[in-house]
C-alpha cells in the first residue's frame, strides 16, 4: 500500500528497501526556506535499532499491511512456541528468536499480542507488566528489611530477576516485562 508522507502517524509500519520499520515519533518541519520535510524516527520490526530518516513532504512511500492479533500461548514444542489465535481458534507455531525475550515472561494460557505480516509472525507484545511467582531464592535475614538491599530470585519462568531481600519463595511479584525489573510484591486476598 502506498501512502504519502503526509499520512504518517505513531505506529505506521513503512517498507523501505523490503525492510519493515515502525514510526516511533515524527515531526512535520517547515524550514523558513525550501520545503517542508517529516522528520521521524523509525524502529527496525525485527532488530529493534532505531534511526532518524527525513523525508521531503508529499512523496509517495510504501506502508506495511501488519495485523495484531490476540493469541493465547499454548505451549513450546522444541524451538518453536504454540499460540491459538482467540478468535478462530487456529493454531500458530511462532520459531524461538521471533519470540525473543517475551519468552522469559509468559505462561501457558497467557494472552499476548501477535504481530503478523503477510502470514508471517513478526514479534510478541506483551503487557507492560505481568505476575510470576518466585520459585527460588536465598531467605532474608532479620533486619535486611530496610537496608534497600537486593538478592537474586527466580521466577517460575525460569528468568532470574533481582528482588528485595525481605522477598520469600512462593511470594507473587510484578515485573516489567520491557526491563525485567522487579515492580512489587502482590498481596494475597
């Protein structure tokens, strides 16, 4: 599909050059002499690098047709991971490197966002944040409560992440799914 530069918003998908990029912002500038460019800055789908790319105003570029699909994760068979899509039930195996470290953060059931190009599965969007119980980690000793220290734990994931030394084994905690950063303790009702 083309479109012009003028039609450029926050998470158009451009092919340049049969590569896919994602805008991540842009601008629309007019020099006080000459015309006016689109400032932007452009995320690589697969490798995730980011780069500044103008373009002149009004020139026709090629935008990417990418579908996000929500898909509930099933299972890992070998180096691939099985996701059903929710709404016909189709199941989708997704290889090991397209699943990255989202990998590192799901459960089985779980919902993700499936982006999809042509057939072809791009990446994984998860939630900002996710709960997961820590399987492992060292007992805090009395009065490390409020030394602001961290220790090691092991979520059942099988990530290691680092947590506050008064965390238990067995205790749910969030974590940013981006970073891998402990986000708090979730309490029980």
């Amino acid at each position: 599909m083309v479109i012009s530069t003028n039609d450029i918003k926050n998470g158009t998908v451009l092919d340049l050059d049969g590569q896919l990029w994602t805008v991540i912002w842009f601008q629309h500038h007019k020099p006080g002499k000459g015309n006016t460019v689109v400032r932007t800055k452009l995320k690589h789908v697969l490798s995730g690098k980011v780069v500044d790319r103008t373009f002149n105003s009004d020139v026709k570029i090629e935008s990417a047709e990418v579908d996000r699909r929500d898909m509930q994760y099933l299972y890992q068979d070998g180096d691939a991971y099985i996701f059903m899509d929710e709404t016909t039930y189709e199941q989708l195996p997704i290889p090991t490197e397209v699943v990255g470290d989202a990998k590192d953060f799901m459960l089985e059931n779980q919902t993700a966002t499936v982006a999809l190009h042509e057939g072809n599965p791009l990446y994984i969007d998860l939630p900002a944040s996710v709960e997961l119980e820590i399987t492992y980690t060292e007992p805090g000793l009395q009065g490390d409560r409020s030394t602001g220290g961290t220790k090691p734990a092991t979520l059942e994931t099988g990530r290691e992440i680092q947590v506050p030394l008064f965390i238990t084994t067995g205790e749910k905690v969030k974590v940013d799914t981006r970073s891998g950063d402990y986000l708090g303790r979730i309490s029980e009702k």
